[in-house]
C-alpha cells in the first residue's frame, strides 16, 4: 500500500498494491484514524476530499496486519523505480 501525504502531512491519498489491499486498508481502524473518520476510495489523490492538489507530496509504502485482534502498521519510504 502506498499513501500519499502532503507537505502538511495529512493523508490526500492511497494507491493500493494489490486488490485485497483496497478492502484491507478500508476496513483497518488505523486507515479510519489516520484518515480523520472518513470513508476510503483508491486514488493517488483522493477523489472526494475537496483540497486543491497539494504541490508537494511523500510517498510512503505502508504495511499493516490483516490480523483484527492484532492490529499493527510499519512505515517505510517508498523508491520510485
């Protein structure tokens, strides 16, 4: 899972790796916490939050449990090839 932070670091977006991904990251309670309790679509930029297109961005490849009674996240910076 990539997410896509601005230079303010709130989370803009997610592009999943994978389709599970997408159910995965949209179903863990840390996406909801991270995201400010709003509801998950796939997109560089999310499509439903009204921001202008920040003109900085970090992009960070994010690894979670699909455990639910052992929910954990590990973060690391993600290399454009």
């Amino acid at each position: 899972m990539q997410v896509v932070f601005s230079s303010e670091g709130k989370i803009v977006g997610f592009q999943p790796l994978s389709r599970v991904a997408v159910n995965q990251w949209a179903d863990n309670p840390l996406a909801r916490e991270l995201y400010g309790g709003k509801k998950l679509s796939p997109g560089i930029i999310e499509p439903g939050l009204k921001i202008l297109l920040p003109k900085k961005v970090t992009v960070v490849e994010l690894l979670m449990s699909v455990k639910p009674d052992a929910y954990f996240a590990m973060a690391r910076p993600y290399h454009y090839q």
